[in-house]
C-alpha cells in the first residue's frame, strides 16, 4: 500500500536514519488517510488535500 500511495520505490533518501525516518511519516500519513472520512482511496484523499485546504483540515485534525 505504501508504494502504491507514495511511490516509496522511488525514494532517493539512502543516508542515516532518514529512509527509516520517512518510513515512519508515510506510515502515520497512510493509517490518517484510512481513517478519514468520505470513503476515498488514500492515493485520492492525498490528492485532494494537496487541492483543498478545507478537505485537509479535518485529515491533520484527527493527529490531536
């Protein structure tokens, strides 16, 4: 899912704990996707928060 979502194959990040580091965001990224509401795939939910700052609001809110 994580390739899918965020093409991780194609990260260039390879020194210190930076793969492992963003392995982790991209994860915490994906599980908010999930769980946000309406029912969109997380490649889609990504995309129109990248458009809408309305739609994205409610994504980073569920963090507290």
């Amino acid at each position: 899912m994580l390739d899918v979502t965020f093409d991780e194959d194609a990260a260039r990040n390879r020194v210190d704990n930076g793969p492992e580091s963003l392995a982790i965001f991209r994860c915490l990224t994906l599980n908010l996707l999930r769980a946000a509401r309406p029912k969109l795939g997380a490649s889609g939910k990504r995309k129109r928060s990248g458009w809408s700052d309305d739609f994205a609001r409610p994504i980073i809110g569920q963090m507290r």
